[in-house]
C-alpha cells in the first residue's frame, strides 16, 4: 500500500528512492541458508533472483573486488526496493488530508493500544480516548499485523522476522545511484 501511495504521488516529493535489496551470504554455511530461503520464497517473490560471483560483481562491484575468489559467495536479489523517508511520507499525507477541506485532527506521539471494528466503521483507543473512524490504515512494520488480527483481518498469515545489518556506503555501493531511481 506504501508503495502504490508513493508511486503515485511521491515521485516529485522526494519521499522516497527506488533501489535494489540484496541480501548477501559468505561461506558455505550462510550460502546454503540462503539457497534454501530461495527455493522456499522463489514463488512468493517471483522478481527475486539468485545472483553468483558474475551477477553480484556486475551489480555491486566492490563487494567481490579484492575478495578472495575461493570464497562461497550467493546473493538473494530485487530490483523492487524502496528507501522511504517516513517522516515526508506522514506529512504528506496531513497535506493531502487538509487538500480535502474536511476537519482535521492529529493525534501525535500517543501509543495505539487497540483498534476494533464496530457498525459504525472502527474504533481506535489511544491512551483513554477512544476515536471513530469510517476507515483505518496502518503503517507500522510489523506491527501492522497485529492491529489486522485484532480487526479479523490478516488471519492466516504470520510474522517473519528477519535480522540484518543495513549499511550506508553512497560511494561504495549502486544500490544509492542514480541508475536505480
């Protein structure tokens, strides 16, 4: 939904930055991790793709240069990776609701505790207010879940959490250039 909302209306904005996602596994042990999370998100993500020595090279050049060429080396790759500055995002959205003309509130810095479908639409309980809505969104990572199963929604699905280390390397790294945008 982030992505649609982004792509529609977020290009000239700057609210976000289209790039690829790779995930990288060095030696044998994390390259057969990887190819067994492959095989069992190849139909889930069908524009992911396995990358070797070759292809890693040709897209990120210096995580092969100076290594040595012994070394087990699997990437998991997409070209489907958006970087999205959240904070934009939020106020765009304030501006976009304000565009409308309607009355707008904010409720800033208040933990949702719960959200409940009711005849009317939802009701949201933040703190001890509670709040109508005839529509709801939530963006919130992994939480978003939470919120979708407390509603009804979302009942078959399940979290995978996932561990990584993110870097920032513009001059290293394509993932930052301008070819990806």
């Amino acid at each position: 939904m982030i992505v649609r909302c982004v792509e529609t209306f977020g290009r000239e904005d700057g609210l976000f930055l289209k790039t690829h996602k790779m995930v990288l596994g060095v030696g044998e042990e994390e390259v057969k991790i990887l190819e067994k999370r492959y095989e069992e998100f190849k139909e889930l993500f069908p524009k992911l793709k396995k990358l070797g020595w070759e292809e890693i090279g040709k897209i990120e050049p210096s995580i092969v240069r100076d290594r040595n060429p012994n070394e087990s080396l699997l990437a998991l790759c997409t070209e489907d990776g958006y970087a999205i500055d959240y904070g934009k995002l939020s106020e765009s959205f304030v501006a976009k609701a304000k565009e409308t003309g309607k009355e707008i509130e904010l409720f800033l810095g208040n933990k949702v505790k719960k959200i409940s479908k009711n005849d009317e639409g939802y009701q949201i309980t933040i703190g001890d207010t509670k709040i109508s809505a005839s529509a709801v969104v939530v963006s919130a990572g992994s939480h978003s879940l939470i919120f979708a199963k407390q509603m009804g929604y979302g009942k078959e699905f399940g979290l995978l959490p996932v561990a990584g280390s993110f870097y920032s390397a513009k001059n290293m790294l394509n993932g930052h250039s301008p070819k990806s945008e």
